[in-house]
C-alpha cells in the first residue's frame, strides 16, 4: 500500500531521517514511534506532499510521492498534531465547509457528514461551537476532517497527545473502528500506546529505522522486560 524507500531529508547539514526504508500493508494499524525529535513528524509532512524528500521517495499504491503528488493526496486523510479547525464554527458547519473542500457531492454530504459523526462519536457537540469542546473532542473533529471525502489512508500525528485517560481510551477506539475499514499510520512517542492499538510497530531513532515489530514479535519480546526498558533499550541502538 505504501513504500518508503531509502527516504532521506536534510536541513541544510542535519539529517532529519536518513535512508528509511519500510512498507506498510493495505488494512495495517502500524505505529509509527520514536523519541520527539526522532524524525516521524518530518516524514509525514514528505508522505503528505508538504515537504520535498532530499533523496529516496514514497510509493502510494502505484503512485510515486514526487511524480503523481495530487493523486496520493487524495488518498491520503492527515491528522497532525494540532487539530487545524475553526475554533469558532459549529462542529456541524465546521465539516460541511469541509465537505465542500474535498468534493464531496451534494446529494451524499449529509449522509457523510452523519456517519463521519457516528464515527467519531460526535453526535452530541454537532450544534456546539469548536471552542467550547474539550482537546479530546477537537481531536475527533480533526479526526473527522481528515476521512472527509473516504480516504484509504489515515496518517495521524500523535493524536492522544494532551488527552486525559478517558480520551486516550476513546480516541485509541475510534481509531481501531477506522483500521477495519482503512489503512493507518499512528505517530506516538510512546510505546504503551502502539501496543495498546495497532497491528506493527516501526521505531524510528535519530532519523534512523531502528526496529520493525509484529505484535507478536514485540509481544515476546515483552515477557523478559518492561514496555519502557525495551523502548530504551531500541532507541539506544542495542536492539
């Protein structure tokens, strides 16, 4: 579905991510992890069109990333980390100007609009202003804007950061509905949180790929130490 291949950024003389290659499958929940700083924000913004890869590229589907960038991003829904909406439309106004945006048609809007809501378990903010939700609500907003229009693909950028326990459990939910239908990459700099969610784990580190896990494979590697020691133990480089 997606391929990284030998992706690499420079900012002026620093490496932001060096020579990363990895693919994610079609219906794959794969967690993207690594310290802050590790280099994941920088390759979203490449897969996403808003930056230029200094050398390497991204295939989606039979797309390359620098020669067919518009039909990868019709593909693509993005979440960053701070949810970009209008904090004083109402939740309801908010994603029907985004429809308008992403094409959606207008005999479909409504219908769209109400299953993005059932969704996202939206229902009871629709007539609500976006500034008088709480963070975890603003998240499901931006999480509704980015399937507008039915992506096949959902990249997330640390979308349960800020949220109180509660929230994380309702965001960690609505996203495991999402991967029965979509394909997703979930940024997070915590490991817990990518076992607790997706299907695989990359770990990047230093701009580095530092480790590639199934759930099973991390799994076993969990009976003989504790989420936080393996997570140093990788970004450390002694995997």
């Amino acid at each position: 579905m997606i391929k990284f291949d030998k992706l690499t950024k420079y900012y002026g003389n620093f490496c932001a991510v060096d020579n990363i290659s990895f693919e994610v499958k079609k219906g794959e929940i794969l967690g993207f992890l690594g310290p802050n700083g590790a280099g994941k924000t920088t390759t979203y913004r490449i897969l996403t069109g808003y930056l230029q890869a200094t050398s390497g590229t991204i295939k989606v589907k039979d797309y390359d990333i620098h020669e067919n960038q518009l039909e990868v991003k019709k593909l693509i829904g993005y979440l960053p980390e701070s949810a970009p909406v209008y904090q004083d439309m109402l939740v309801y106004d908010y994603l029907n100007y985004i429809a308008d945006i992403r094409g959606v048609p207008e005999d479909k809007k409504v219908s769209h609009i109400k299953s993005l809501a059932d969704l996202c378990s939206l229902n009871e903010v629709m007539h609500k202003a976006v500034n008088e939700l709480s963070k975890g609500y603003r998240q499901r907003v931006g999480i509704a804007h980015a399937l507008m229009g039915d992506p096949e693909i959902l990249v997330l950028d640390e979308p349960t950061v800020g949220l109180d326990p509660n929230q994380i459990v309702e965001t960690r939910d609505i996203i495991k509905r999402i991967g029965k239908e979509k394909t997703i990459i979930f940024s997070t700099h915590i490991l817990s949180e990518a076992v607790a969610t997706c299907d695989r784990v990359v770990i990047i580190n230093n701009g580095k790929l530092a480790a590639d896990y199934t759930m099973d494979e991390l799994q076993e590697l969990l009976k003989d130490k504790s989420i936080e020691d393996l997570f140093r133990k990788i970004t450390k480089g002694n995997h």
